[in-house]
C-alpha cells in the first residue's frame, strides 16, 4: 500500500465514522408529537361525516430522519 492510499484510506475511514454517528444520532431523537386530523364516518346509517384528533409525528422531522 502507497503512502496516498493510506492517507486516502484515512480520510474515508474517518468520513465514514463521522457519517454513522450522524446516522445513529438522528435516530435517537424522536420528531415530536403533534395534533393532527382525519376524516371519518360513523358506524351506522346515515354515516355522517366528520373530524377526528389524532396524535402524529411532525411529519417534516419524520421525513427528515427517515432520509
């Protein structure tokens, strides 16, 4: 192995550690809860329509991580 192999070997082994622990430390970190919305029906006839709160992910930060 040449002295510039090694130097490059260096500098991707490094590179590549930095870019796992960004990996596993966006993980760690839950995007936060957020009140969202859906439509429903009821159960039974008429069937009439409504709004119902539901509890999401901020789905930017979900998208972030997910990434």
């Amino acid at each position: 192995m040449t002295k510039k192999e090694l130097e490059k070997y260096r500098k991707l082994k490094y590179s590549l550690e930095y870019k796992v622990s960004k990996l596993a430390e966006s993980y760690e970190k839950e995007p936060e809860l957020q009140m969202g919305t859906v439509k429903k029906t009821s159960k039974h006839f008429p069937y009439l329509d409504g709004l119902m709160g539901v509890w999401i992910y901020n789905p930017v930060q979900a998208e972030k991580r997910d990434k």
